[in-house]
C-alpha cells in the first residue's frame, strides 16, 4: 500500500455528531495495542498479533500515515480508518484506487460509531482527491462489514477466494451534483 500522494497529513481534526477523526497520539497506545491484539477484532483478518509482541514493538506514539485516523470518542481512541493507495493487491479491479479499512474495540460495536467516521473519513477523501473510487475488501462471512459496506454505498464489484475464505470487494464513487 502507498500512501495518497499530494495529501497534506494530517488535516485538522474531523469532527461529527458524537467522533473526532485525528492523527494519533501518545495517550493512544495502549488502545492501538489493544486494537491489534483482540481476537474479536481479528477473527476475520487472519487473527490478532501478539501483545507482547506489539508492546515492545509499538513507540510511544503511534506511527502517523497518510490516510489513517483515530477515531476518537469523548477523548478516547475507538478505532482506526485507514484510506490508503491499493498499489498491489489481490484483484485487478482495486489496484491504484483508495482502500477503506476500519478496525474498532469491540466495546464501541453495535452504537453506529463505524458508519459515521468512515462517512466523515470519506467526506474528507472527496473534498482532497475528488472523483476518485474507493474500494472496500472484506470476507462475506463478516455481517457487520458488509452492512456497513452497503450502508456507506459500496456496490459489488466481484467476490472471490482468499485466505481460505469468500472474499467481497466494493467500489464507491463520489456523488457527482448534475448542473
């Protein structure tokens, strides 16, 4: 994955209703580590990392890159959205395009959260880079990533087989006003 470009990083904070989108921060660490090393999190990205692993190999403030936000609920990070350059990947259909991902704490699951900070996420994307897709990869087997993959606007561009699993791959354009 490469990063996006001529993107300015970070952008000022995005605020919503109830998030803010940020860069991280030091006071983020120890969520990032929870994040990475929670099975329920990773049960269909191949399995969590190990915490020990991620404490001696995380700095004190985690790595800031184009496109990757903390989502940030009344002062605590809930999850990450990343939007990133899809420069290899496993379908010809999303290489060079934007990649949506988001991971969340388990504990932030089921309030809404996820649908309105990759809304904002994606807001900002078209304001920065307008006209291009996105795509968004997840296994069919995860329910809630394929709701919210429609409820944001994706539409199918193929299924196939990864990772001993059935795989959905998304695309979203930007709604372009008629004059």
């Amino acid at each position: 994955m490469d990063d996006l470009g001529c993107v300015v990083w970070p952008p000022e904070p995005i605020r919503t209703e109830r998030l803010v989108l940020r860069g991280p921060e030091a006071r983020d660490r120890a969520a990032f580590i929870e994040l990475l090393a929670s099975s329920e999190v990773h049960t269909y990205l191949g399995g969590p990392r190990p915490r020990d692993e991620l404490e001696r190999e995380m700095s004190g403030v985690p790595q800031s890159r184009p496109g990757s936000f903390v989502v940030d609920l009344d002062g605590a990070m809930i999850g990450q959205i990343l939007l990133r350059r899809a420069t290899a990947h496993r379908r010809p259909a999303a290489v060079g395009k934007a990649d949506l991902g988001y991971l969340f704490l388990p504990r932030a699951w089921g309030f809404g959260y996820a649908a309105e900070a990759c809304t904002a996420a994606l807001d900002w994307f078209v304001g920065v880079l307008p006209g291009e897709p996105v795509v968004l990869a997840t296994q069919t087997a995860n329910a809630r990533s394929m709701r919210l993959a429609a409820k944001l606007g994706f539409t199918e561009v193929e299924r196939f087989e990864a990772w001993g699993a059935e795989q959905w791959l998304g695309m979203w354009s930007p709604v372009t006003p008629t004059a």
